[in-house]
C-alpha cells in the first residue's frame, strides 16, 4: 500500500546574498519552489539544514512512527472507508503533532529574537527571556553587540543558511543555535549534528574555528526552561559538514568546494 498525499518539507535555499528562496516564477507565470534544474541555473545555493538532512535520523523516525501509531490506534474509521483512504487520514492526522512542536518551536525563536533585539519581552515570553538571560549572564556582553538572525552564506564552499545568535566575548566567537523540545524528566536530547550546524555557520563568518564557542540552547515548549551544551572540536565538526557538503554537491551537480 503506497500512502500519497502526505506533505514533506522540501529543501530550502539561499541566494548569493543570503536571502532565502521560498519560491520563485515558473515558466508558466506561476509561483513554485526551486527545485535542483533551478538552483543550477540561477546559482542558489543549499541551505545548512539541506545538507545535513541527507543523515539519518533515527531519534525522529522512531519519533514518526510512534506518532503514527497513535493516531491509527485512536483515529475513528469512517463507515465503508477502503483501507488506502484510512491509512492516508492516520499519516495527516500524525503529522498534526509534528506541526504543532514545530509551531510551538517558530514562537520560541520569534519571542527570542524580539527581546534580542528590543530587550522587550513579548507577551507570554517570561519564561523563555528569563532563561536565555540565564544562559548568557556568564559573558557579560552588551545588548548591541548581538547579531541575531544573521546571514551565514559561504560563498567560497557554496551554502547558505541563517544563524540564531552570534557575538564576541573576549578574544572568542560565541555562535548560538536555538531548539525546542518536549523535555522529558529534566534531560534534553542534544542530537550529533547540532554540532556540524554550528560549525557551518561559524564558517561562514570566521576562517579559523578554533577561536569559536557554539552552543546548542534548548527550550523546553511547555516550561520555557532552557538547557545548553557546548560543542567540542568545531574544525572535526566542520570536516564532517564538508564531507556532507562536497557528497550533495557531487550528486546534485552542483559546483563542488
């Protein structure tokens, strides 16, 4: 049985000056996401998370299928409904969920980067701005001094992408990757290419990785308790990115770094 209509996030990709391409105009007159002949043609570049997805993710499909079981198991069948109708309703109805953590993930990153850059907390945010400002008392660094959202293209080695948060302490680079989850009793997942991600967007902006920090932040969705981890090692996790990187390039057809 082939389930259809079940929608995929599909690739995300960035110009040469850093914006993103969500869409552009077809030959038809009509709006469309880029697809590889595109990015060819108009020298898009891959984003950060495009490169990485080509990984297995083990943690998020065990995740997918335990959603999909519980919506076949608490779904209500429709009267005379055929097997392939019912099975396509259980994937929709599981991706609900997904949508939602994603949602909830989208406010968190929006509430951080209003008090970022307003240092004005939004409404429903105490939580959320109480524990960033938890995580970043330690560096004493001054509210203007923080680039959020900023641009992470790589122009050289040919991706793109869009870092959370990065600045200077000292003689250091601090680079700062926002996430949400569900915590579960007090302990974070802190997943392996997070690390690759930070290295990635430490790239675009430093050509040494041994002065850089990068920490992963995670906020607990329901709690806006924040938990972090630093990431030893950036330049190997810049190796492995590369790897990703030239591997993608290579298959896609793309100029290869």
């Amino acid at each position: 049985m082939i389930v259809q209509n079940v929608v995929s996030k599909a690739p995300r990709w960035y110009d040469k000056d850093g914006n993103a391409i969500w869409e552009i105009v077809g030959k038809n007159g009509n709006p469309k996401k880029p697809d590889i002949r595109d990015a060819r043609r108009e020298g898009f570049l891959p984003s950060v998370t495009t490169i990485i997805s080509q990984l297995s993710k083990p943690g998020l499909e065990k995740w997918k299928i335990s959603q999909a079981i519980i919506s076949s198991l608490t779904l209500p069948r429709n009267p005379e409904e055929s097997d392939q109708d019912f099975a396509e309703r259980i994937a929709l109805d599981a991706q609900e969920e997904g949508k939602a953590a994603a949602t909830k993930g989208t406010d968190i990153h929006s509430c951080l980067e209003t008090y970022i850059r307003t240092n004005v907390v939004p409404e429903g945010g105490a939580n959320i701005c109480l524990s960033y400002n938890n995580f970043m008392e330690p560096f004493k660094v001054e509210i203007g001094s923080l680039e959020v959202e900023f641009k992470a293209t790589n122009l050289e080695l040919g991706y793109g992408g869009r870092g959370d948060l990065i600045f200077r302490c000292d003689a250091e680079t601090v680079v700062v990757d926002f996430k949400s989850q569900d915590v579960k009793n007090g302990k974070p997942e802190f997943y392996p290419d997070w690390g690759m991600q930070l290295a990635a967007y430490a790239k675009s902006r430093e050509s040494e990785l041994k002065n850089v920090i990068g920490y992963s932040l995670v906020f607990d969705r329901n709690t806006g308790m924040a938990y972090w981890k630093e990431w030893d090692d950036l330049e190997t996790q810049f190796k492995k990115f590369k790897m990703l990187l030239n591997y993608f390039q290579l298959d896609k057809g793309l100029p290869c770094s």
